[in-house]
C-alpha cells in the first residue's frame, strides 16, 4: 500500500481549519486502490448520488447515498467507484469539535475523531431520519462558497449539529466506548500539560502520572497520534497565533511567551506548521484591518 501525505487547505498561505468540497467523480475501473493519501483534518462524507467503497487502513466501507462517513485525522484512506459518484466532503481540524483548544484531547467528543479504534465509520441513510443532513452539509457548501461575514461560525454549528447526532448513535450502539476515550492516565497526563502549557517536559509528566518515562512515551503516542514533543509545540503554536493575533507584541516577545529557546526555532516551527513565517502571518492580518 504506497501512502502520501496531503498537503492542508490554505488561506493566504495559512493553513485553514475547514476546507469544504463538492466532489464528482468518475466510476473506476480497479476494485482496490493502489494509492492512499492522508491529512491533519477529519473527514465528513455525505453521499449525495453514490454507489462508493471506502478504504480505511485498508479496510473497505460501502458508501451508499444518503450515508455519512466519518475519517479520521491522519488515516490512510482512498476510495473506488462502482458508478459515477457525487459527494459533499467537509474536511475540518478535530479542535473544532472543543471550546476548549488548550486542552482539546481530554474532551471525550473530540477524542474518537483522533482514534484508529473507530468501530463505526458510516452512518447509513436509515440512522439518520432524526436529523436533515441534506439541509445541514448543503447549508456548510452554501456558506463556504458565498464566504459572508462569520460564514466559519454557521459552518461550526452544522458540523456540531451533526456529530452530535453520530455520537448519540455511537452511544446508543455501544460504538462510543471506554476504548475510545482516553485513560485516565492520560486524561491527567492531558490536563496536567495544558495548564503547565510550554513549562514542562516528558519525564515530569511521566513521573506525574506514575508512569515510566518509556511507557508513557509509547501509551502518549498511540493515544494522541502525536509524540509529547510534537504535541507540546503544536500548543505552544496556538498560544503564539493566539497574541500575533490580539497583542502588539514583537516576533521576540511571542516566541518567548510561548515557550520557545530560541526566536529561529519559533519562526521555523510556525511555518512549518502554518505554511508561513509568523511576520507574513502579521502582515496579513494587518491587511485585512
């Protein structure tokens, strides 16, 4: 199975949080797909005329019309056609289902879209009669499309709308189980990160939870998808964007305030991670004012 990895949405050269699509696509002539991609975001599928197999880590899911499916952050997925298919697909960071992103991975709705543990990947035509997805993934379309002023916050709602009915489901199905949430251990290991935010490191935290160091460094990674430094520096990078966004401080000061050594490495991890340098991102926000 060849994989590669897709590049994020952008926005003026910065990485977005959404990014919704119309999809058509022709049927195939392979049953099995050669070639699987995968991204940061999670996937929302609604087939609106599709007769379509979905590979999930290699497993295949019919796709019918009428159906939802869900992908996971950093899945390997493809898809074969049997016919000519139409879909809406609403790709969108797993933060976006939390209020709360300094600490989004405790919150037990966001974890199972960062899960490969996930039972249930699609939501047939007949589960869904309690709730008018048509009207909601074509009102998140209409929205991205006509990009009217707060457009992000309608299209936030409708994908909350949604998967609170697919999480209802996963309940009442014992599909939301102790297995897709996080430990306890790391539940604490979480809470205790996001309120040290860049002040702390892997052993204290290990030590923390009771755990050795090398035990916690493999349950973190399997439970995240993320090893602890990563994840680290992915929540000093919010707390940066967050003050470039609502302070006058200078480049310096942020990198500092957040946590980084160095201002090199702060400039090197921010573009890394949203595709600019963090005075583009200033100068682009300064251009819309």
């Amino acid at each position: 199975m060849i994989t590669r990895s897709e590049a994020p949405f952008t926005i003026n050269g910065i990485k977005s949080s959404i990014h919704c699509l119309y999809q058509s696509t022709l049927k195939t002539s392979n049953n099995v797909p050669k070639v699987y991609h995968y991204h940061d975001y999670v996937e929302l599928l609604y087939a609106t005329d599709a007769d379509t197999s979905i590979w999930i880590n290699g497993e295949m899911y019919q796709f019918l019309t009428g159906d939802i499916a869900i992908i996971n952050s950093n899945e390997p997925h493809a898809f074969t056609f049997k016919k000519a298919s139409d879909y809406i697909c609403i790709k969108f960071s797993p933060e976006i289902l939390s209020a709360d992103t300094d600490c989004m991975f405790k919150l037990q709705y966001v974890f199972p879209t960062l899960s490969k543990n996930l039972k249930k990947r699609v939501i047939k035509a007949s589960e869904l009669r309690d709730i008018d997805v048509d009207f909601l993934t074509k009102e998140i379309m209409n929205e991205w499309e006509s990009e009217q002023t707060a457009h992000q916050l309608i299209i936030r709602a409708d994908i909350m709308k949604i998967f609170t009915h697919i999480i209802r489901l996963w309940e009442k199905d014992n599909f939301f189980s102790f297995d897709s949430k996080p430990s306890e251990a790391m539940q604490k290991a979480l809470t205790y990160i996001s309120e040290k935010r860049a002040c702390v490191n892997e052993e204290e935290v290990a030590a923390y939870c009771s755990l050795s160091t090398n035990y916690f460094s493999r349950t973190f990674k399997s439970t995240i998808g993320k090893n602890f430094k990563d994840y680290v520096c992915s929540l000093k990078l919010q707390n940066a964007r967050n003050l470039l966004v609502t302070t006058d401080k200078s480049i310096t000061e942020v990198a500092y305030d957040s946590g980084f050594s160095s201002t090199s490495h702060f400039i090197s991890s921010f573009k890394k991670e949203f595709g600019q340098t963090p005075k583009q991102f200033q100068k682009i926000l300064k251009s819309k004012i």
